[in-house]
C-alpha cells in the first residue's frame, strides 16, 4: 500500500449506502463549481483516474514530489513570516533521516534520467504540467499523435522505474 496523507479510519461505502447520506461537499460555491468541471485535480490525478497509470505508479509519483518538496520545497509561491511563526513551533530537522531522503531524491533523479523520463515525470508529476496526451482533440497530425504516444511511453516508463525502485 502506498503513502496516504489520510489519517484516521477510512470511510466504508456500505455504512454511508446505509444510512442514506450521500458525501458533501463543504467548499465555497466558486470552488464546488470548479471541482464539478473537473477543474481542481492535478495531471497526475487525472492520468490515474484514466487509468493511464496503475495505482502503484500514482503513489510512486506522489512519493517522488513528497522528496521533492523536502528537498527544494513546495514548487510554487509561498510565503514564511520569519518573526511570528503562525503559533507553531519549528521542528529541529533530523539531519540524518533529511540526508537519507535527499539521498533517495538523487537516486530516483539518476535512474531516471538514465531512462530518459526525468523532464516528463518531473513536470507531471511534481510542477502540475498537463501533457499533451491528456488534452482531447481529435484533429491532431500524424506527427502530433506520434509524439504524444512518445511521450506517454516515456512518462510510464518514467513512473515504472520509480516503482521498481521504492518497490510499489
């Protein structure tokens, strides 16, 4: 079973079948909009929801963002107020276990551009980069099919060496 960010026991669908309620959404109105459109999933998300890649796969790609993230930070804009830390105390970092994780990271970066697939599976998986084989067009050239079908070969074969790796 892969890394979960879930806590807590998971929900079963026979007791929320049994007692008739059904799920809710509790966001606002523009972000329940946006998540009915399909908006709010992330490429790699979506890929798994068409089945383009296997559950193993998936947590293999999210665990290389969690590495990712430890070791350069959350990709994207972000902001730290260095006086007052929000009430939260900051953690000392194990220095040893943050060594063995940048370790991992530079392992799974090494395999993967021995494949060939480091840029694509970087971009998916990690910078939210929405491939060309996910978007649905029907008028595409010969030349455009060819290339999305080698990119997705090579996005697979990127996620597969993870799973090999982390034995997913």
């Amino acid at each position: 079973m892969g890394f979960t960010s879930r806590r807590g026991r998971p929900k079963s669908k026979e007791k929320m079948e049994i007692k008739g309620r059904e799920e809710k959404d509790f966001g606002t109105a523009e972000l329940q909009a946006r998540r009915a459109k399909g908006l709010t999933a992330e490429p790699i998300d979506k890929c798994r929801d068409k089945n383009i890649i296997s559950d193993e796969q998936y947590g293999a790609a999210l665990h290389f963002r969690w590495l990712y993230t430890l070791r350069f930070g959350a990709p994207g804009v972000s902001a730290i107020d260095l006086e007052n830390h929000s009430g939260r105390e900051i953690r000392n970092n194990d220095e040893i276990w943050q060594a063995e994780r940048e370790r991992e990271y530079s392992m799974a970066v090494e395999k993967l551009r021995a494949e060939g697939a480091l840029r694509m599976v970087m971009n998916v998986a990690i910078f939210n980069y929405s491939p060309r084989f996910l978007k649905r067009q029907e008028d595409y050239t010969r030349a455009e099919f060819k290339q999305n079908v080698r990119e997705l070969i090579k996005f697979k074969d990127g996620l597969d060496v993870l799973v090999e790796l982390w034995n997913y």
